[in-house]
C-alpha cells in the first residue's frame, strides 16, 4: 500500500510540475511584452533616460549575405542588400518551431513601434523538416500568425548553416545596422531588452 | 541553474525532446530492477556529451555512429540468464542510449538555454552542470514512468518484467537500424506536424 501510494505521489508530482511549467511559460512571454510597452512609454515621456542606450552595439560581423534563396514572400526584394539604409532584424525560424511562435508577439509589437522610424523585419525561413518547404504552407502559417514582415525563403538551410555553422536550434536573431553590418546575435528566444536596445541605438545614432 | 530546470520541464511534453524521452523511456524498461541507475547513467551520458558538443570539444556523431551506439545499447540491455551484473549493464546501457541520443537532438532554444548556448565556451566545466539541470528537466517523464511499477503488484511485476525487458531492448534495437538507415528523421519529423 505504502508502495502504491508513493507511485501515485510520484506521478501526481511529475504530472503537476508539467502543467505548472506550462502555464508559467505563457504567463512569461506576455510579461516581456508588457515589460517592452511599458519601456516604450516611459521613452515617450522621458526621452534618453537610459544609460544603455548610449553605448554603441558592438560590430559582431562584417556584412552578411543572403545566397541562393528560393524566392521571397511578402516582399519584392532580391537580396539582403534592398534593405540597405535600413535598420534590420534578420530571424532564422521556421512555422514548426514552438520557440519561434513565442516570439512573433514581441516582434509584431517592436515592428509596429519602430517600422515607422526606419525598422525592417527579414524572417528567413529555414525549414527543419521536409513539410515546412512548402511555400504556400509557410504563407498560410505567416497570415495565421500575423507576420507581415518580407519572408525569404531558405529551404536547403544554406544561410542558416553559413550564418552559423556550429548552430543546430532555431530561432536565431541578428540585428544589422543602417551598413548591413552585424551588432546583435541571438540564440533561442527572448533576451528582448538587448535586442530592443540595439535597435533603438541604431535608429536613433546611425551605425 | 534553476531556470534552465524548469525550462527542461517546460520543453519535456513538446516533440524537440521525442529523441531523447523515447530511448529514455526503453531505457527504464529495459533497466528491471536497476531503473534507477539506468536512467540516472542515461542523463548523465546525455549531459556530458551535449556539453562537449555544444563547447565544441567533441563534433557531433553522424546517424551511422549513434545507430551503432543505440545497438550497443540494446544488446548490452538484452536479458541474460543470470542477473549478477545487472547494474553494470543497466549503467552501460544507459550511458550508450544517453550519448546517442543527444546526437540526434535538435534541441528546443528558449530564453535560459539560448543564454547557456551563448557562453557555454567560457563556462567550461560550469556549463556541465548547466547542461544537466537542462537535462534532468527534460527527462522529469522518465521518473513517472518508473514509478508507474509501483502501482504494479510484486506478483504481476515479477511475470511482466522479462517480456518487458525483451520489448525494450528489441525496440531499441529497431530505433539503431531506423537511425543508420536515416528513418528516425522521417519519425520525428511525423510526430512534430501532428502535434501542431
């Protein structure tokens, strides 16, 4: 008896810190977005209050490319390079990727917030599995999710091994400055008050 | 240390972790009444590779390498007529099982390990320990799995044990031959769209 009942606590306890993390996680994505609307209200009213936002992003990397792409989505660009002038988030995700959903929201509220002063969003789909290739597929997940930001398309994942080469998870976010030079990297989600940051930087210094 | 827990447990239920909570799972089974140690050696071997993958000091294990290691796994884990080394076995199996396993993971990036990715370099022997709280997140399930044999009667326990033992192994050496011939991909690539 003493036996089943420890089994039943067992389970009970690894079934409940489960559901926990899970409702926790949520709980999580739309604080840092509260946080982020908060930060952008408090920069209305009180202009350049912020330390951080003096010191230049380091440069990371020189220039990237985007080759051999199949195309583009939401966009007419040809390359990279169309965006030049502009600031840039470059995120490697694709639909599947359950890290990458959780920051569409973030990105949705940094590009409203900053498109009008300059911000570009460049989602560079790099599919994982075979059924996320379909182009019309990743068209309807973009509409689904609310992306709007141009799509370029990278089935074969050329770019997403050339960017990074020892990387293996999505998403990955870059941010390119006003030159196309790299001054953000990021792995995996979150990490908002960099990023929004090094955005803000560049559009308010220039690279 | 603690964030990157949690964050395991949250990724444990999505299909990122299939590749590791599936021979994990065939691993306790195949452990009788060394589940314990088995899955323990299991996270452990996991740990340890992942982090000298992600800290660049090992390349990571091509599908014909970690199939091997899978059959190793299962051939190591198979029943003997005598149970004297049990533990031993139990452990080898695990590790071997762990090691592969975390070569074929592509694992879920959220916000604390995206964080441990980024500076696992300068961590060193720390991002070790950072790697395994990930891990023993993850692999929370396992521990429910194991307790479900509580819930079982001695007398069922002792008649279902070996036909158990006999399952998990042979699947995990069907789950070898499917990672050389490169089917796994195809498997969890299935499991991932049905879940969306």
């Amino acid at each position: 008896m003493k036996r089943t009942g420890l089994g039943i606590v067992i389970i009970f306890a690894v079934v409940g810190a489960l559901v926990f993390s899970r409702l926790l996680a949520n709980k999580d994505s739309e604080e840092a977005i509260e946080v982020f609307k908060d930060n952008i209200a408090t920069d209305k009213a009180e202009p350049t209050t912020n330390v951080d936002d003096k010191e230049a992003p380091p440069l990371r990397a020189p220039k990237p490319e985007l080759v051999n792409l199949d195309g583009w989505l939401q966009s007419d660009a040809t390359g990279i390079n169309s965006f030049d002038g502009q600031v840039r988030i470059v995120q490697f995700w694709t639909f599947g990727c359950f890290n990458c959903n959780n920051t569409y929201p973030f990105l949705k509220e940094i590009y409203q917030t900053y498109e009008p002063e300059g911000l570009e969003i460049i989602g560079v789909h790099a599919p994982e599995f075979d059924w996320e290739k379909n182009p019309i597929d990743i068209q309807n997940a973009a509409n689904e999710k609310g992306i709007t930001w141009p799509i370029a398309l990278d089935t074969n994942k050329e770019n997403f091994k050339a960017w990074r080469p020892e990387n293996r998870g999505w998403p990955l976010t870059y941010v390119l400055d006003q030159n196309g030079n790299v001054r953000y990297e990021r792995k995996g989600e979150k990490d908002y008050e960099r990023l929004t940051n090094t955005v803000k930087y560049l559009i308010e210094n220039g690279p | 240390m603690l964030n990157l827990f949690f964050e395991g447990i949250q990724s444990a239920l999505l299909p990122c972790s299939a590749v590791i909570l599936i021979p994990g799972v065939l691993i306790v089974l195949a452990g009788r009444d060394k589940k314990y140690p088995a899955m323990a050696a299991f996270i452990i071997g996991a740990s340890i590779f992942s982090w000298l993958e992600l800290s660049e000091q090992q390349s990571y294990l091509n599908n014909v390498s970690a199939g091997l290691l899978f059959a190793v796994s299962a051939i190591v884990a198979f029943p003997r007529k005598s149970d004297k080394d049990l533990r031993v076995t139990s452990v080898v199996s695990g590790i071997t099982a762990g090691i592969a396993s975390v070569s074929l993971w592509v694992p879920c990036t959220g916000e604390h390990y995206g964080d441990l990715q980024e500076t696992i370099d300068e961590n060193n022997i720390g991002g070790l320990f950072h790697q395994l709280s990930y891990l023993l997140g993850i692999t929370i399930p396992l521990i429910a799995v194991a307790a479900i044999f509580l819930l079982i009667k001695p007398k069922i326990y002792k008649r279902i044990v070996k036909p158990l033992t006999y399952f998990a192994s042979a699947t995990l050496m069907i789950f070898a031959i499917l990672v050389v011939a490169g089917a796994h991909e195809t498997m969890i690539s299935n499991l991932t769209k049905w879940s969306i």
